[in-house]
C-alpha cells in the first residue's frame, strides 16, 4: 500500500477549514452529503465562465465543448463501475433513478398478486415510490427483517423469495447503520428464482470500490453529491435488455428521435430517459469528483475509514451512557448513537455548539427506528478527508454533552 498524506488530501477542502460557533469545524454529517474538493468547484467554475452551452442541441462549438464534457463523465463514471456508459442514465440523484425504476420498470409489469421485496433498513427513497406503485397496480410489499447488530437476516431474506416476489430492493449500504450488506450474494439469489434486483449505491459509492458487472444486480441507483460531487447529480444503471424494454418516464426535449402530433419516436436509452436539459455543469463536476477518487484510490479510502471507524467506536464505547445502534461486522464509517436519557435533537444541538456537525432524526428511515424501537438516533458519519484527531475532539465535545444533560 503507497503511503498517502491525508493531511495534504484534507487541504483540499477549503469548507473544512472553517469554524463554526468560534470553534473549528467537525464535520461528521457525510452521510448526508459530501464535502467538495476544490477541484471539483473549479470545475464547475471553469464550465460555467468557459464553456457553458446547452446539450444535445447546438451544433456550435460551445454546444459541442458542453456535451462532450457533460458524455465524459458517463464513460468516467462507467470506467469506475465497471459498466457500459449506454445503460447509465444521468439523473438527479438516487431518488430520482429509483422513481424511474418504479414508473417505467414497476408500473407496467407488476400486477394484484405480485409482491415488491424490501429490506428493514431501507431509505425512504427505496420504500415510497414502491408504495405508490403498488397502489396503483394493486401489487403489496412484504418486508425482510434484521438482526439486532443491524446485519440483514439472510436465511429469513431467502424465505421471503417466493413465486410471488417480482422485485427486490436493497440497499448496499445503510444510511442509519452502515452495515454493508452482501449485494452480490442476495442478487444472485433473486436472480436464480426470476425476482428483479434494484440496488440503491447511495451509501455505498463514497467509501468502497463499486463493481456493479460482478454484483449481478439489475439496476443500481446511485447519488453524486456524497461521493464529492455536486448535488443534483446521480444514475442509474440498468441491465441493457430492461432498459430498452422501457418506456419512458417523463416526456420532453431531449429524450426523442422524432415527434409528431400523431405519435412520437423515442430516443434510444440512456437518452430516452434523460428529457429536458438536465444538471450539466453538476455532472460535469461529478466527473471531476469521480477522478479525484479515482486518482486516491477506493481501496486506499476504504482503508482509511476503516480506522477512522474503529477509532470512532473506541472512543464512542468508552463513553458510559452511550449507545451505539448498528454493530454489524462489516460496516462503512456510519455510526448512529443515542445517550442515555438524552434526545437526539439535544445532543445534536449541544454538540454544533462545539462545532461538531452530526445528524439527528429518523434519517429517512422510519421503518428502521421502529425496529430499534426509538424515535431518532445521532448519527456521526465520516469521510476520508476527517482525522484522528477531530475524533478526539468529538469524543471530548460527547463527554461534556453528557455531562451537561445530567
Ligand atoms: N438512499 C440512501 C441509502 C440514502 O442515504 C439517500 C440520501 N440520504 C438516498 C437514498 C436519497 O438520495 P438523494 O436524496 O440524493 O436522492
């Protein structure tokens, strides 16, 4: 392994040099979004000062210069996937690419009978588009439980594969636990009894290598703005066949070959599903962020956070009081807590008075507070670009919240 300056890699982020309440910033609120490098704010600058044109359309040579940036990161992005750039639709971010899947996928083919399979620990972006279409096709959800570390219930996820299960939703990574769930595995198992995967990367993209040909999945959604890109940025790839069998999800310029009032062609995938002008400097920035990355390394990030994590766990166990939801094995740098006697809202508020950044809430993910039986958790998420020694600062600021509230 080549030894890395993350000192230097910090430096990159000039939002992490700021204080906040006279203190210096902790930011542990990556889950949430991302910070950004100064490489990708200056690519965003450079395509709005140098090069801004509309996509697709122009045949000048600002036009051009556009879409050539804007189709770059489609093959960065497919380059760091391990995937064909045709079958990556661009879109606003993970919520987005799983509507897309639900109206254009769901809507047509699931009917009174079917079943949509989704685990305990999903987003409410993976929970609700499934619930309006299964209102409208008369289809049901059945839920997969899990165990109390947070890890996803294999034997009872199988179990629940039956004749009747049509679609599986997963997340790769929790947002609420961090538990890394094993996609590949649970995708070749609905593979094998015809149940179509979607898998929702949002989590998973910033801290590991993302191989989405050796997962297996049929779709997998996915968030620019936490893995250093601007928001309003994402995808979603999707197995070639299921795309073209699609119709598509909005209407619009952009998405057409050609348009009559009596009938309308529609453009081949990805396009067929990107109408509109769409984020074009985000995604420019995105494929900015994704060489960043790619340039670090994922392994390395992985690497890095995996002892940023058992340093946070230490200093967080050693904490009387506290408690710690989601202990699964195989975990990225998330970690949702709870002190004892204290409410979430609190304690993230005491805790911005230090200048730590933490969330508080139910994450999006009210189904899995209902499992751990609480309303709201903290939740400390972390990112390469943080230090060893903002989690002693924060374990500090953790101990004198207690304090304060008794
Ligand atoms: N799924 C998961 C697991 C997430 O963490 C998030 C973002 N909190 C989303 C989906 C939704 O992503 P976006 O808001 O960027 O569409």
């Amino acid at each position: 392994v080549v030894d890395i300056d993350w000192a230097r890699i910090r430096a990159d982020f000039p939002l992490l040099r700021r204080e906040v309440h006279g203190k210096p910033l902790i930011y542990f609120d990556s889950a949430n979004t991302g910070q950004k490098p100064a490489c990708v704010i200056e690519k965003v600058d450079a395509f709005y000062r140098n090069h801004n044109a509309n996509v697709s359309r122009a045949v000048h040579a600002l036009g051009s210069e556009a879409t050539e940036a804007y189709e770059a990161t489609r093959v960065r992005l497919a380059k760091h996937l391990n995937v064909a750039s045709e079958d990556l639709v661009l879109t606003s971010g993970t919520t987005f690419a799983i509507n897309l899947v639900a109206y254009s996928w769901g809507l047509p083919r699931l009917k009174a009978g079917d079943v949509v399979l989704l685990t305990r620990m999903e987003h409410h972006a993976n929970i609700v588009p499934w619930q309006l279409i299964c209102e409208r096709t008369g289809a049901t959800i059945r839920v997969a439980d899990l165990h109390p570390d947070g890890s996803l219930d294999l034997d009872a996820l199988y179990a629940a594969m039956t004749p009747e299960v049509k679609l599986l939703g997963v997340a790769h990574v929790s947002n609420v636990l961090g538990t890394i769930n094993p996609v590949a595995a649970i995708c070749k198992e609905a593979r094998k009894r015809g149940i179509t995967s979607v898998v929702d990367g949002s989590q998973a993209l910033p801290h590991m290598a993302v191989d989405i040909a050796a997962i297996g999945c049929d779709f997998y959604a996915f968030t620019g703005h936490k893995m250093c890109g601007p928001t309003g940025t994402g995808a979603l790839w999707a197995r070639r066949e299921l795309l073209a069998s699609m119709p598509p999800f909005l209407g619009g310029g952009e998405m057409i070959k050609e348009v009559r009032y009596d009938g309308t062609v529609f453009a081949d995938p990805p396009h067929r599903f990107e109408a509109g002008t769409p984020n074009i400097a985000g995604h420019v920035g995105l494929g900015a962020a994704v060489t960043y990355l790619d340039d670090i390394g994922m392994d390395a990030i992985s690497a890095r956070e995996a002892t940023l994590l058992a340093h946070l766990t230490e200093e967080m166990t050693a904490i009387d009081g506290v408690r710690i939801i989601g202990t699964a094995q195989r975990k990225a740098a998330v970690v949702s807590f709870l002190v004892e006697g204290a409410h979430a809202h609190d304690l993230a508020t005491l805790l911005d008075l230090e200048g730590v950044a933490v969330r508080s809430g139910h994450h999006c993910a009210h189904p899995l507070m209902a499992f751990y039986g609480v309303p709201a958790t903290c939740r400390a998420s972390l990112a390469f670009y943080n230090t060893h020694d903002e989690i002693e600062a924060f374990a500090a600021a953790l101990r004198k919240v207690r304090r304060l509230l008794g």
